[in-house]
C-alpha cells in the first residue's frame, strides 16, 4: 500500500498511523483477516521523488501483538511484523518519529509504503495518516469518534457548528501539549483536611500535633508548635489555647490579638492605607513592610495621632476618609507665580 500526500507544514517531526475498524471488514477488522487481524512488515516514509526513506526511531503503539511489535515495522526485516491480535474490532493507532526532523521551504508531497507480505488475508483494511510538527514525544492518541466523523465529511460541506468543534478540539490539544512540555516536578507536598484522621475512626479532639521541623525536614522534628504569632508587637505572643479546643478556638485567638487596642501595627498600618490612597504615598511609602527593612515614617507624630483618633473613635473608616479630605492639608493647591519665571534683565557694566 502505497499513500502520497503534499504537506501542508514546514517542518514535520513525527508521523502517526491509524488502522480503522469498518462494517465491511471481518468482525470490523481493522486488518482483512477472518479474525480481522493485520500484519504490517515494513513501514517507510520518503520525499516523493527521492529513493532513501527517512529514518524512523521511537516506534509506538497502543497494542502490541505479543512477538508482533510495532518496532518489527521498522526493522528493516520483512519476514517480522506488527499485529493487533487479540484486541481486534478496535481501531490502533501507530507513531513514528523522524530521527532528524524535516524541514520544508518549498512545497513537497510524503510517500508512504506499507509493506504487507504475509498474505492477502493480514492486509490492512482502512489507513490513515498523519503528519505533525510538534516536539517529540508526539501523542499517541486516537481521535474522539466525534471528530474522526467530522473529518470524513468534505470540508467545504461541513458546518458552521462542525468547524467550531473542530477549532475547540485542536485548540485544547495545543494547551495540553504544551502542559506537557512542562517539565514535571520531582515532588509535590501538599495538605488537605479530608484526610484519613491520625489515630483510627476516633482520634483525639481538637487539631492534630505539629513539629517544629530541623532545618525543614519532616523526618527530623523537634518540639511541638504552639498557637502564637508575632514576638515583636507589645502583646503576648503565645496563645493559651487548650491542646483539645478545636480549630476555631485559635482563629478567634489570632483576631483577637490583630484588634487588641494595644496593637499599634493594626491601627498604624490601616490609616497609612487610607492616606496612600488619598495622597498617592503613605506616611510609610512600605504598606507592605512596617519592619526594619521598610522606610520610616515621615511624619512619625502624625501617623501615631490618627492611629490612636482611629482606634478610640469608632474605628469609622468613613469618619477618617471625611476627616483627611477636609483637612488644610488635603485642600492645598499649587499654583504659579508667572513673575518668579520671567526672564532676569541683563545689567550692562563699563569700565571706565
């Protein structure tokens, strides 16, 4: 069997064989035997009108015979073959890669022969092929039944709607073939809370213990972690918390402490928001940062003073955005004195 075809792309990479089943072939073959097997003993691909085929390396497929591996299509041995045999009445797929891929500047048309020399009975009953330019490795995959029956209708007769899911299909094959270029991460840790509970059906009540870990390992830890946060604001940092309480017990915890009254950090860092956005710079130009490594404040008083009006008055951020956009300071213009520019009057001197 022989198929020439003119290539559409510039550059070709790999090319994939399907062998189709069909309601005319023995138990729908795909192969011509009365069991509806196939034998394939040689596959090649030539330039038409060249002599040398293109070397062919990485054979795939999705089932082998066993003995009859798709490798033996490409052996250079006729007498060894392919074969589906048991999994017949299925369609199979086949993919070969150029060992040096094949770019194209001109138009040129592929020919490919199919070798078929163990009877007419393990001929092959329908083909199709395929070329792509993707990186290897190329998928394997046979097309979704859908789209293999809008394929075999004419292009010029197809629908609007048929064209559409023809685009959606080979847009979403394009996304996962560059997923999985990705490179794949060598380990993943993750956590969730679905988990089967330590200690059997009935552990202990509240959340499970944690470590603190050695230098991040998990198979060194050391004592255990207590609910707290932050050392540095002026409150206590850890939270006495009892071991059994459940989860909720130290998010009120943590809540409490973020609006404890004596929490400067809380106040400081919410009116340095507000004023960032009504001037377009906070008093600390760091939102982010109120540490060491931010900036300092350039009107440290003045920061503290709305911070503590904030805190005791309500803690109404429409009462603070009224009381800055009033203020003399927010309502300042700047303007121009045009005579500050003119240009100064040359003073002639002599000498006399």
């Amino acid at each position: 069997m022989t198929i020439v075809a003119a290539v559409p792309l510039t550059k070709v990479t790999a090319v994939k064989l399907e062998v189709l089943t069909d309601d005319s072939l023995p138990l729908h073959g795909p192969g011509r035997q009365d069991n509806g097997n196939l034998h394939l003993s040689e596959f090649e691909v030539f330039v038409d009108g060249t002599d040398v085929p293109l070397t062919l390396v990485n054979p795939r497929a999705d089932f082998n015979q066993q003995d009859w591996g798709i490798a033996r299509a490409i052996d250079k041995s006729e007498p060894t073959a392919w074969g589906i045999y048991p999994k017949v009445g299925h369609s199979h797929a086949a993919v070969f890669e150029l060992q040096t891929p094949l770019a194209i500047t001109s138009p040129i048309k592929l020919k490919f022969v199919l070798k078929q020399r163990h009877g007419a009975g393990h001929l092959i009953g329908r083909a199709r092929m395929m070329i792509s330019d993707a990186t290897p490795p190329v998928r394997l995959d046979l097309l979704p039944e859908p789209i293999t029956a809008i394929l075999a209708i004419a292009r010029d007769q197809r629908t609007a709607q048929q064209n559409l899911e023809l685009s959606m299909f080979q847009q979403l094959e394009d996304v996962e073939q560059q997923i999985s270029a990705l490179p794949k991460p060598a380990r993943v840790y993750s956590a969730a809370a679905n988990f089967e509970p330590e200690g059997g059906l009935n552990p202990p009540p509240g959340p499970r213990q944690i470590n603190i870990l050695h230098r991040g390992d998990i198979n060194h830890p050391r004592a255990i972690a207590t609910p707290g946060t932050l050392s540095c604001v002026n409150l206590p940092a850890r939270f006495e918390i009892d071991p059994k309480s459940a989860e909720s017990a130290r998010r009120a915890a943590l809540a409490r402490w973020l609006t404890d009254g004596r929490n400067s950090l809380t106040w400081r860092s919410i009116v340095n928001r507000v004023w960032h956005h009504h001037f377009g710079h906070g008093l600390v130009g760091t939102l982010n940062d109120f540490g060491h490594m931010g900036e300092t404040p350039s009107h440290p008083e003045l920061l503290d003073w709305l911070a503590v009006d904030f805190r005791d008055g309500g803690q109404s951020l429409k009462r603070l955005h009224r009381m800055i956009v009033t203020s003399a300071t927010y309502r300042q213009s700047a303007t121009t004195d045009p005579n500050p520019a003119a240009p100064i009057p040359t003073i002639a001197s002599c000498r006399t």
